[in-house]
C-alpha cells in the first residue's frame, strides 16, 4: 500500500492572492499556478493550470520508490512514536511487532504467516523488490512489467540475503501520486533509502541512491534507457513464462530464505485493511 496523496485535478475556491503559487504534496509537489478575479472584498481563484512533473518517453518508466518502516528502527522501541507515524503517511504502512501493521490511517492489522511485508491494494501480500505500484487506469492487479536491465542483476533484499533479479515486476499496489501509463512505485520491503536513526544513505538499497544506473530507481526525473520496460498482460501467452521466472528467482534467493510466489500472493488481507 503507497502512500496517500492526494491528486489535485479539480476546479477549487480559496482565499489568496491573484498569481500566487501553491503547493500541495505529502511527498510529490503539484505546483499551480491560479489566477484570479475580484467579486466585492473576496478573492475567487480558479485553478487556471495545473503542472504536474512530466512523465518519461512512453517507453521508459517514469520511477519511485517505497517501503514499510519498522517502529523499532525509527523509535527504538515497540509502541508508535511520532516519527513513526509520520514515516507510514508518507509510505502507507509500517510494522509493528508481532506480525502486525500499523496503516496510514492509524488502523492495526495482524498479517498471517505467509506474509512479512505488507498488502497492496490488491489484497496482496507485497514482494520486495519485485511488487510495483501503478495506476490502474492502465493496468490490472497481477499485471507484469518486464524491465530488461534488472534482469541478472544482484538485488541485496532486507533480511540480508540476496535475489538474482528476473527482469519482471508485478503490478499489486496503487498510489495516489503514481498517475500515468509508465509511472511505478517500486516496493523495497522494510530497507529504506537511509538509516532511520543517522539519516545515512543506505549504500546496500540496490534501488537507492549508491546504485548502478541499471537498477537505480530512486530518481522518478531520471529518464534513462536502463528503465525501457514492456507490459506482460494477464492472459497473455508470454505471462506464464514471466511468472515461472519470478517464482524460479524468489525460490533460489538462499535455501535458509526459500520463498514462493503462490505462497507469498495467495495471502489476501480483510476487507477494510486499506
């Protein structure tokens, strides 16, 4: 689950000045440029123009990251602190001990035991490094996303093992900020971008900010080829072969750590989780 932003892509009256520039964001900006008209004492504005950021090629993806945060990480202890809850507006969730999760809406939920991340708005349990958010206007939940350059490439995964990329994603989660037919969120489990407590760059996040320019996913205005993707669908005669490659990658991550995909996905969460 992404974290929630809110789109700004409505007709809206408010009280300000003509020209004046706003900016709403949680974590995106969308900067909007008003103008406006005098009726008595009041100021109306209408929105005249919105700017969102612009997306890549169409063929190239337009790129984010999240996570979940770990209370204990960014508290040092097991009950929400202020910190933390501000972490999990911005990423969607966070964990809590016990196998529970605490949401952006300040809601508590106790995962089963086949899933020690967190659930996208799929129902599904989210796979680190492999689950993407999109917008979904475009895609449906299950949906894969082939990016050739992760393909091989070695991805160092939370719990300190590490995963031979396959060069698929799976499309299992929304964000309210992920709007556009090559705009993803990658999910990076409970590894951040820095350390919760020193504000460190986390160099050993293979989607960071210390990563190769084939698996750098960090940067959403960096519109390299490396991020040159197609589109798997449900159904298609390709998908099979796609999601055997995932299985095959997650199941060969280390034999302490063996994981599989049906074991991971069937997970669904209780309705209301969201």
């Amino acid at each position: 689950m992404t974290r929630a932003c809110a789109v700004l892509d409505a007709t809206v009256v408010a009280w300000a000045a003509p020209g004046l520039l706003l900016s709403y964001s949680m974590k995106y900006s969308v900067p909007l440029k008003l103008t406006g008209y005098v009726l008595g004492a009041s100021i109306f504005l209408n929105i005249a123009e919105a700017s969102i950021q612009r997306l890549c090629a169409p063929n190239i993806a337009t790129t984010s990251v999240y996570y979940t945060p770990d209370v204990s990480k960014i508290c040092g202890k097991s009950n929400p602190c202020k910190a933390f809850k501000k972490e999990v507006r911005m990423q969607g969730s966070g964990t809590l001990p016990g196998g529970k999760i605490y949401t952006h809406q300040g809601k508590t939920h106790t995962l089963t035991s086949s899933c020690d991340t967190t659930i996208g708005s799929s129902g599904k349990c989210l796979i680190p490094f492999i689950s993407v958010a999109a917008d979904m206007r475009y895609y449906e939940p299950g949906d894969i996303i082939q990016m050739p350059s992760l393909k091989g490439k070695v991805i160092n995964l939370p719990d300190g093992s590490k995963m031979i990329h396959p060069g698929y994603l799976i499309v299992q989660d929304t964000g309210g900020a992920i709007r556009g037919p090559n705009r993803f969120d990658f999910y990076m489990g409970s590894m951040g971008l820095r350390d919760a407590r020193t504000g460190k760059i986390n160099r050993d996040n293979s989607f960071g900010y210390a990563a190769s320019k084939d698996t750098r996913m960090v940067d959403k205005s960096e519109c390299s080829d490396s991020k040159s993707f197609t589109v798997v669908r449900r159904g298609s005669v390709s998908y099979e072969t796609s999601l055997a490659a995932i299985d095959d990658a997650l199941r060969n991550i280390s034999d302490n750590n063996r994981v599989s995909l049906a074991s991971i996905t069937r997970h669904r969460f209780p309705a209301g989780f969201q």
